[in-house]
C-alpha cells in the first residue's frame, strides 16, 4: 500500500513540475515568405530582400529591417525564402547592390541610383509602408516582384 501511494504521489510530482511551453508561444502561428524578383536585366552584384514589421526605417534602412536576405546567384530572377515568420502585417522591398557597398545608394536628392523594387508599387513615387503592407496568415506564402526602377 505505501508503494503504490508512493509511485502515484510521484507520478503527480512529475507532472506538476514538468516543464509547459508558455501560452502565447503554443499559440504562436509562422509562415514562409518567398519572394521572387524577375524581369532581372543585367547580373551585377548582390540583390537584398528586406521585410519590415513596422514603418520605422522603411523602405530603406537595411539595419532596422525585421529581416534580410542576400542573393547572389541569379539569371534573370532571383528568389528568397524568409521562414519561422509569424503570422502578422509586413512590408517587403529589394534592391540590386550593383557595387557592392551592401547598401542601396541615393543621389543628391534622395531617389535611389541603383534597382530597387517593393511589394504593392508598380511604378515610381513615394512608397509607404502602409501602400506596401499585406497580411501573413498562413504556412506558405509567395510574392513576385519586379524592379520599379
């Protein structure tokens, strides 16, 4: 009798203590965001995806990017997959880094001087974050993009 009231007093230790994933994590949903720049006319240099959460630093702060992604080998389109994003708004733009600097350069004027392409924009003028923004709620989704300039 006082085993089997000891492995039961165990067995609910165990359970009591084990480790439980927090709540907002187990109901934390992610997807993929692939994104696909065509229409590429000339392979030079390194092409830059950037997705923003926010509209702080969009569309051309690479360093308050949410996340960024580099392609290198590419003909005439280029693809990248940003994954474990959760389920949220968010804004995409890409540049060609055509020397190489890691940065997309400006001229006197601000107006970008290399390619540079965003999701939502088909032609140029001012782009926003809230002109930019789309929905990711669900596993898998694909975005195709062409360079604006």
């Amino acid at each position: 009798m006082k085993k089997t009231i000891f492995i039961a007093a165990m067995t609910l230790l165990s359970f009591a203590f084990a480790p439980r994933p927090c709540s907002a994590q187990a109901s934390a949903q992610t997807g993929s965001i692939t994104v696909n720049a065509t229409e590429i006319e000339e392979v030079k240099g390194n092409i830059y995806f950037l997705i923003y959460k926010t509209d702080e630093g969009f569309p051309k702060e690479k360093d308050k990017a949410y996340k960024v992604g580099k392609v290198s080998d590419y003909k005439t389109k280029a693809s990248y997959t940003f994954t474990d994003i959760p389920y949220g708004t968010y804004a995409i733009t890409f540049f060609k880094d055509e020397n190489g600097n890691g940065k997309l350069d400006n001229n006197f004027i601000g107006f970008p001087k290399e390619p540079v392409g965003e999701f939502n924009m088909t032609s140029m003028g001012k782009s926003s974050f809230k002109k930019c923004k789309f929905k990711l709620n669900e596993n898998a989704k694909e975005i195709t993009l062409k360079f604006v300039l």
